[in-house]
C-alpha cells in the first residue's frame, strides 16, 4: 500500500468519516462517470416495467425510510 494512504488508518474516527464523506462527495459529482453494469441496467428496466403495471405497488420514499428505520435488524 502506497505510504501516503497508510496515513488515513492514524486519522480520528471523526476524520474518517469526514473523509469518506468527501470523498463520496466527490465521486457524486460526477455521476455521468460513474460506470452502471449491464445486470444494474436490466434490473432497473424489470423494476420500471413493473412499476408501469401497477404504479400503486410502489412507497413513498418517506413511508419507505420510516419502514426501514423501525425495523430491528438484530441491533
């Protein structure tokens, strides 16, 4: 591993997460290059066709977060 990057592992717990938040900062800024797989691309279109089927199946994204929030997941 290149010595400069092992610097990270003597970095507080709250810089590595202000690291790691930078830097998915940085990687979201450039969505458009961002590679999407050929299976990631026909899941969404199976995903899509389904919800035209049947638009009522889906959540609200809040209904969704507040759904997976109160679920115990052996926490």
């Amino acid at each position: 591993m290149n010595p400069e990057l092992t610097k990270v592992f003597e970095l507080t717990l709250s810089e590595k997460l202000q690291l790691v938040e930078d830097l998915w900062d940085s990687i979201a800024s450039v969505p458009d290059r961002i590679p999407v797989l050929d299976w990631q691309k026909e899941e969404l279109a199976k995903r899509k066709a389904r919800y035209l089927q049947n638009p009522g199946s889906g959540s609200l994204w809040e209904a969704a977060k507040e759904e997976i929030r109160s679920k115990d997941y052996g926490a």
